[in-house]
C-alpha cells in the first residue's frame, strides 16, 4: 500500500489523537468519495445537453429503467 503525507492543522490532529480516530481510514474513504464524485461529475459534463422539455411521466419512466439496470431502491 502507497504511503501519503496529510497536512493537517495542529488543533484537528490533536482532536483526533484525542478521539482515537482511525485517520488512514476516514483519508481512504474520503478520496475515494471525492475521486468517485469528479468521476461522476465529468461523466455528467460529457453528457449531451437535452432539447426541450420532458414529461414527469418520461422522468419517472427513465428513473425506473435506471433502476432496473443499475439496482437501488424501487
């Protein structure tokens, strides 16, 4: 595993000491989220823009096909 320094203010790392937080944890978690929303946000950029208006009916017909083939809640 790949070793990365993290500058922290005084005070955070000291709370953190303090709460015997897992720091490495909560970093890789936090990355990862962050890496994976820029991923979704460029996906979304490249995405052609939409002409004219949809339907709520279209809308809710497109969400249930997302759904079905990417899973979540129904």
């Amino acid at each position: 595993m790949a070793r990365l320094n993290v500058y922290v203010p005084d005070e955070l790392a000291d709370r953190a000491r303090s709460a015997e937080v897992n720091v490495s944890a909560i970093v890789q978690t936090a990355l990862t989220e962050e890496l994976d929303r820029r991923a979704t946000n460029t996906w979304l950029d490249a995405l052609p823009p939409l002409r004219g208006r949809r339907s709520h009916e279209a809308a809710i017909t497109a969400l249930d096909e997302a759904r079905d083939e990417f899973g979540g809640p129904q």
